[in-house]
C-alpha cells in the first residue's frame, strides 16, 4: 500500500464554488407550458419570480398570480354589451 495522495484538478479561481445551503431559493423545475390565453401565460410566468425568492417571499406572488386568474375568470362571465336593434328595411318604407 502507498500513501499517495489522490490527485486533485487544480483550481483556476475562475469558477469559485458557492457552499451548499439547503435553506437558500432554488427554482422547482416545473415545466411551464404556454396556454395561448395571454393573461393566463402572464400569470405562469409570474409565478417563475417564486423560484428566485425565498418561502417568505412565495406567498406575494401567489396572490398576485390568483387575483389575475380571478379576474380573468370573472371577465369571461361579465355579459358584452347589448347590441343595438337592427332596423328593418320595411320600417323606412314609404
């Protein structure tokens, strides 16, 4: 047996390695797949800024993604506006 010591790559200083902290942010990896409905597309995109705080943080993004959903979904419920009668042409004979 020799006690030779594993050799190790040297260091460039290039890269320095940032120790390992379990509690920092870290982003979940859920896909996010566009809808097609903008607004909805806005608010999953949104929710990628909780990726990059901490769980305190999480909840203001949260609601701010659910108020948005909410109110597109109250938009969809909201009735257009009446359209004007349309006149006959028999009314404006003479």
């Amino acid at each position: 047996m020799t006690d030779a010591m594993p050799e190790v790559p040297e260091d460039t200083g290039a890269h320095p390695v940032e120790p390992y902290d379990p509690a920092a942010p870290a982003p979940l990896g859920v896909d996010r797949v566009p809808t097609g409905h903008p607004v909805v597309d806005g608010g999953l995109e949104r929710l990628a800024d909780a990726d990059h705080l901490p769980a305190d943080g999480h909840l203001e993004v949260y609601e701010d993604v659910h108020r948005g959903l909410r109110e597109a979904l109250a938009a969809l419920d909201a009735r257009p506006p009446a359209a004007p009668p349309m006149s006959s042409s028999y009314e404006h004979r003479s």
